[in-house]
C-alpha cells in the first residue's frame, strides 16, 4: 500500500536562536516509529498566522507543538528606544528591525539618529536609536533672537561707508544715515523682538560733486 503524502513528510515551522519564527522545514518520518517524525531543530507544527508587519516568537521551546506570541513590528522611532539590536546577529528579525530603524531614521533626520553600542574595548556591538535632544524654548528664542542681530549687523556693515569721514554727502545725509543705523542698534529694544521687528527705512542719500 502507497503511503499519503501526510505520512512521508510534514511541514514544520523553525525559528531563530531568540525564538523568532524564520521559514518552514519538512519533518522526516521515522522508519522505526511509525507516526513518530525527525523534527528539525527549533521547530514546530504550528503554523504562525502569518499576518504582515508582525513577528512571531516561540512560546515554548521545549515543545514541538508550541504556539507563537504576535509581535507588531515597530510603529514609530518610540518602540527602538531601548532596544538592541545586536551587530553580528544576521537574523531576519535583526535584518529587518535594521531597515525599519534605518527608516524612521531618515524619514526624520532633525529628531532621530542611529545610536552605536560599544563593547568594553571599542567594538561594535548593537545598535539602537536615540532621539537629538531638542532646543529648550529659550534656547529657540535665543536662536531668533541672533538671527535678527545677524541681519541687523548685516544692514549695518551695508552704510559703514557713508560715515567713513570722507564720503561726500551733506551733513544732512548724513544726520539721516546715523539715524538710521541707530535705528538698526535699537531692533533688540523693540517691543516685539525678536519675533516682530520692525525694519527702519535705508535712507537715500545724495553724493555731493565737485
């Protein structure tokens, strides 16, 4: 009699060293046993649901009947906090855990980066993320604050040559001019600085012929 399908082979579903389901394998009968099989290691005749985006870890490994925990794969930057993904581990959940940290990474570049964890004599050991510590609201206020200086400075340093001494306009340009850039020192004493200033005006001035 012709044995089924069913009696020469069975599916089996293996998993990694940390329990995470990997592929599926075929377990071979044992002549010697009838209805008895030849597991592979780290496997068991319980098919994961195979659902996307979820990872599935063994619940027991000491039994071949075992049952998967469903673990989401991560949702944002947040889930990696604290976790590591080991450098030399070359699993499909470590290679995939990568891509996705990789990922939130460069979707938001001002606010995550990539963190490395050194061993005790400087080699590379796991990786995981870390989030840019962000500017305090002084810290923001104060970075406004000097951007406007910088402009302010800048309008400046664009009439330093009329009150040279020896740039022929009429006293009163020049009286106008100094108004001005006095107007321009005062931009930091403005009410709404730094986050409304108001601009003075660049005077016109006439250049005096001989």
């Amino acid at each position: 009699m012709t044995n089924s399908v069913e009696n020469l082979v069975k599916t089996v579903y293996v998993y990694d060293e940390d329990g995470f389901f990997t592929d599926s394998h075929i377990a071979q009968p044992n002549p010697r046993s009838p209805g008895k099989w030849f597991f592979p290691p780290c496997s068991t005749v319980v098919r994961p649901a195979m659902e996307p985006k979820v990872f599935y870890k063994i619940r027991d490994k000491n039994s071949t009947e075992s049952d998967w925990d469903a673990i989401p794969f991560p949702a944002g930057p947040e889930d990696f906090i604290g976790v590591e993904i080991p450098h030399q581990s070359r699993t499909q959940r470590s290679n995939t855990l990568r891509l996705w940290l990789r990922k939130f990474v460069a979707e938001n570049p001002a606010l995550w980066r990539e963190k490395q964890i050194n061993d005790e004599d400087g080699n590379l050991k796991a990786i995981t993320i870390e989030a840019i510590p962000q500017p305090t609201a002084e810290e923001l206020a104060e970075q406004k604050a000097q951007t406007v200086r910088s402009q302010r400075d800048r309008l400046l340093s664009q009439t330093d040559y009329l009150v040279s001494g020896d740039y022929p306009i009429s006293d009163d340009d020049l009286a106008t001019v100094k108004a001005y850039r006095q107007a321009l020192r005062d931009v930091p004493a403005q009410e709404g600085f730094p986050d409304s200033v108001v601009w003075p005006e660049l005077p016109k001035v006439t250049v005096l012929r001989d």
